[in-house]
C-alpha cells in the first residue's frame, strides 16, 4: 500500500461544529459525511458473518475503517494483511482507540468505553482515553488533544443498539490475542481509492457506500478497483436489504459493463429465509 501521511488541518476540523450558546459543540449535520465528521463507535452492519467469508477466501483485506470494527472482525477471522480507508480521520481515532483498548481494557470496560464515547458531549469526558493516549499512534493522539473539545464519536445511535454486533466474551478475547497494534489507514474518499492502492486484495470490503452515489459513479468506483483486486479475489459492494434494493439495478447494469472480467451477485445469510441479510458480491474473474 502506497501509505500517505494524513496532513491535519485542526481548523479545518472545528469549522465542521457548531457551538451552542452552553459552549456545546455540534456537527454541523449540513456537512453530511467529510473529512472531519463525527465516526459511528459500532458498525450498524452484521460484520460478524461478513467477515467470516474471508476465511477460504485469502488473508489480504482492504476494507473501510468506519467504526474499527471491521477490521477487528475480519483480523480475528484470520486475514493477515488488513489495511483500512476512510473519508474522515474520526473514523480513524475511533479505531486506534478501539485497538489500544483491547491491550487494557477488559470486556466489560471496553464496552462502557463505547457507551462514553458516543455519549460524551467533548472528548475530554471521556475518562478512559488518559489511560489509552500512549498506546494510540501519534497522529491520532494530536487529533484527540486539540479537538478535545468536540463531539467526533457522536454518529449514529448508541452502541446499546447494536449489543448484538459488540465482540463476545470470546471474540474480544480472540481480538487481544490476534490484534497486536494499529491498522494501516489511507484517508480517502471513495473515488480516489484506487489512486493510493499498489497491491492486490483478496477482499476489499467497501460496506455501505454506494448507496449514497449514483449507478455511474458505483460502476467507475469498481472498475478502478479491478487491478487491486486478485483474479478469484471478491469486492463486497453493498451489504444490508435495504441498500441493495435501493441499488439493485445499478448493479444488474453492472453485471453488463463486467461482464469480460467480472461478475456480480447476491449473497444471503441464510439461504432459506429470503428476507435474510444479504451482500452484492463483485468477483473478478479474469
């Protein structure tokens, strides 16, 4: 992976809040996704079995950080070589504070970590990250000293939601013992991806993503990954019903544009049940 540096711009990074007449700081909802808004602190997707295909399927993974939980996932489902993008750095801290607290923190104070960073109105009160600083890699640490002011744990709904989705006694024990330090990152967005990769995957999971973009930008996005995934390799497009409904036809047109080197379908949790969770799956096959 062709790693660059991520250049922090902190007032770039406060322009993004509003601060209440209290001193509260809000992101300014506005904005939508960018380079600096607030990361979810668990996924809203089952990674869980997701991650699991990656199992007969190689151990080199490209997938997006967003909460850190899909890297953790796939990194305890045997992938060797995981590295992580994102288009905002908040996404970033949230997973090198997750990987730092599986060196110090027991299940039970990771999961109050989660309840503390979503719900923290400043990063300072969350009193857990004293403990952690030194264990989180250097630009991630500056990051969290000079927006300790700011709320950029505060997306989506508290990680209560997703108890199903939070690692298990064994999981996160599994995690400790498989997870030995921070991820790579590459702070991108999703159409410039392809500009810093230089190796091939086995799976690049790009989750939830294309269903905020229009089909032609969904087929230029996976077209410039064709030469950084492996012949056999797959492209995990889309997970979830709702966003492949929403997409279903970009992917059918998909299935045209590819159809000399790829191929693109649907894959379902449980086969016997077809309102199951599911994933569009491109796999390349030339």
């Amino acid at each position: 992976m062709k790693y660059t540096r991520p250049n922090l711009n902190i007032d770039n990074a406060r322009a993004e809040y509003i601060i209440g007449q209290d001193g509260t700081a809000f992101y300014n909802q506005i904005l939508c996704f960018s380079n600096y808004s607030p990361s979810y602190v668990v996924t809203n997707e089952d990674i869980r079995w997701v991650s699991e295909l990656t199992k007969n399927d190689g151990p080199r993974v490209l997938t997006v950080a967003a909460s850190g939980d899909h890297p953790m996932f796939y990194a305890m489902h045997g992938a060797k070589n995981i590295d992580t993008f994102d288009l905002s750095f908040c996404a970033k801290v949230a997973m090198d504070i997750k990987t730092a607290a599986l060196k110090k923190l027991s299940r039970a104070e990771y999961i109050q970590l989660l309840s503390d960073m979503h719900t923290a109105n400043r990063v300072s009160d969350i009193k857990q990250i004293g403990t952690l600083i030194d264990d989180i890699p250097q630009n991630s640490a500056y990051f969290i000293k000079k927006m300790a002011a700011y709320p950029i744990f505060s997306n989506g709904l508290h990680p209560s939601y997703y108890k199903d989705i939070i690692p298990t006694d064994d999981e996160y024990a599994a995690m400790r013992d498989t997870i030995r330090g921070p991820f790579k990152f590459i702070w991108s967005d999703i159409k410039s991806l392809h500009t810093h990769l230089v190796d091939e995957y086995d799976t690049i999971n790009l989750s939830n993503i294309f269903e905020y973009m229009p089909p032609q930008q969904i087929h230029q996005t996976l077209a410039s990954l064709r030469n950084h995934i492996r012949p056999g390799g797959t492209i995990i497009a889309q997970t979830g019903n709702w966003g492949i409904s929403r997409k279903i036809s970009a992917y059918c047109d998909a299935v045209k544009k590819f159809k000399r080197w790829a191929r693109i379908g649907c894959l379902r949790k449980d086969n016997t049940n077809a309102n199951s969770e599911a994933i569009a799956i491109l796999q390349r096959t030339r």
